[in-house]
C-alpha cells in the first residue's frame, strides 16, 4: 500500500509506539472482502513511502492525551542560486532531473543543477525550477524574481540647510559645529511601477572631496574640524548593485578661531642663531613664522633694535 495525503490514519498508540526510522509499521485498518462483509483485523505492513513526498508531524493537545500526527507533503526544493539544495531522501538528487522556466518563452528552459540565466528587459518573473527524480517522481518551486534595470538617484539634506543638494542648497556653519546629514530623499525605482530598495548600508558619504568613504548610513553626523570650503558627496547603492551618481553639496566653513602667537629672537652676529636675552644698544631680528592658524599660515619677519 501506499500512503498519501487522501487518507487519515490513526496511530495506534501515542509515541513512542512507532519506533522513529523504522522500516515496518503496524497499521490497524478495516478490509471489505468480496463477501461485502466487514472485517477487523490487524496486519503487518512495510510501508514504501512515495518518492516525492515528505514526512511531516503535527501535534495535537487534547486533555490528557498528547498525540503525534503523521502526514506527508509534496517535497519542495529551493533554488535560491541553484537547485544544489534539492534533498530527496529515497534518491541521489544529483541523478535527477532538474528542468528551469525563467520566462514563458520555451527559448528560456534551461536543465541541470547548476544554471544561470540573463535577463535582457525589467519587470516582475515567476521562474519555476521542476524536481523530477530517478524513479519518475516529480516537485517543483515557483519563485518570483524582480529583475531591476534602473540607477538609483543620490539625494541629501541636512538639519542647517534649506532645501537639498538637487535644489542648490549650500552648508555654511562654523568650525567644530555637528552637522546631520540625511540621505532620505534619494530614490530608487527598480523599473517603471516598482521601486527598489537602498539598505542602510548602501549610504556611502565623502566629507573632504577625496573620493574615500568617510561614513555609511542613511543619516550620519559630522563635524568639520577645520575651516575652508569643502565638497560634500553621497553615493548610494541599491540592493541589487547599481550605483547612483554622486550627489554634492558645496560646504562653507567658517574660521572660528584666533591664531596663537609664537615668535624667535635672532642674533646676526651669532649665525642668526636664536636667542632668549637681547642686549641694549644691538640689532636682533624677530621671526613669527611659529604662529599658528587652522584657516591662515601666517609668516612674518620683523627686525628691531634694543
């Protein structure tokens, strides 16, 4: 006999009753002989399972008793990249037959285990992978593919501007003053009708101009620690792969911090080495190229006479 999903079965007595992986089973069924009398009687069976099924269990929670329903399912595989996860218990899946419909083009079928496809126009596809094994037995998947042919287009503001970086907008703000920085009005649309996706992580930003990701996220916050003008780039990444073109924004940063002073005494008469005690009635350069500006580098020489 064969046991399919068309009949209920009943075990005869809760688990462990049934020994788990067992290759013979007593099943308690009622015969209808030709005498159209019935008969109740036990029989011993080896039970083939189907090829193409699966075991599958459920639990039922009546009070007290807690029984264990046996039952089987059409087996199913999953082709995630390739059908390599095709498991069949009674078979080698490798032997098997493994037939792809990508489109409803018949030009699209491809065969084996290992495939690969390119999709040539956008849209929405249910590709179909068909499982038949040795013995004839057949399971399928259905999945369904987007197929993404657009550009996601880059776009930012931040919490100090008016407007983004499509509409023009410029960042002035001074030195050492946090800026947010949001990524949210960029937008990726997969193909016409569709829109795709841009992971957090497919945020790529670029503070000084170099071309080199300095943070990644939807939104992030930087400071710029030194004055002048900067360029501003975001770059985003969808989850399909395509990159977008950079989007900029010119930032000002404005020169918030006095210069420090710093000077040398020099003496001619000793090389122009420098010195810490001048003497009256002697000419002595002074040399302020030591002061210090984050914006401005400033170099002055002056010379006096004590």
């Amino acid at each position: 006999m064969w046991i399919n999903t068309t009949a209920t079965y009943s075990l005869k007595g809760a688990p462990p009753y049934i020994a788990v992986g067992a290759a013979s089973y007593l099943v308690t069924m009622t015969m209808v002989p030709d005498s159209n009398t019935s008969a109740y009687q036990n029989y011993t069976y080896t039970v083939a399972f189907p090829r193409g099924y699966e075991l599958t269990t459920s639990r039922v929670l009546p009070d007290p008793t807690v029984v264990d329903i046996l039952g089987f399912s059409p087996a199913v595989i999953d082709p995630r990249v390739t059908a390599n996860d095709t498991r069949d218990p009674n078979d080698h899946e490798s032997r098997g037959n493994f037939t792809w419909r990508f489109t409803s083009n018949p030009g699209d079928v491809r065969y084996n285990i290992w495939t690969a496809f390119n999709y040539t126009v956008n849209g929405t596809f249910t590709v179909n992978v068909t499982y038949r094994d040795t013995g004839g037995n057949v399971s399928y998947r259905d999945i369904t593919v987007f197929v993404d042919d657009q550009l996601p287009i880059a776009r930012f503001k931040t919490n100090r501007t008016v407007g983004d970086s499509a509409t023009g907008a410029k960042l002035k703000v001074d030195e050492g003053i946090p800026v947010k920085f949001d990524g949210g009005p960029s937008t990726d649309g997969a193909y016409p009708g569709k829109n795709g996706t841009i992971l957090d992580g497919g945020y790529s930003w670029d503070f000084n101009g170099d071309h080199i990701a300095d943070a990644t996220g939807r939104t992030v916050t930087h400071t710029f620690t030194k004055p002048g003008n900067f360029t501003v780039n975001l770059t985003v990444t969808d989850s399909v792969g395509w990159k977008s073109k950079n989007a900029s924004m010119n930032a000002i940063i404005n020169d918030t911090k006095a210069p420090v002073p710093a000077f040398d005494i020099l003496d001619s008469s000793k090389d122009w080495g420098t010195i810490t005690s001048p003497m009256e009635r002697k000419t002595y350069s002074f040399n302020a190229s030591r002061t210090t500006d984050d914006h401005d580098k400033r170099t002055t020489r002056s010379t006096a006479s004590t």
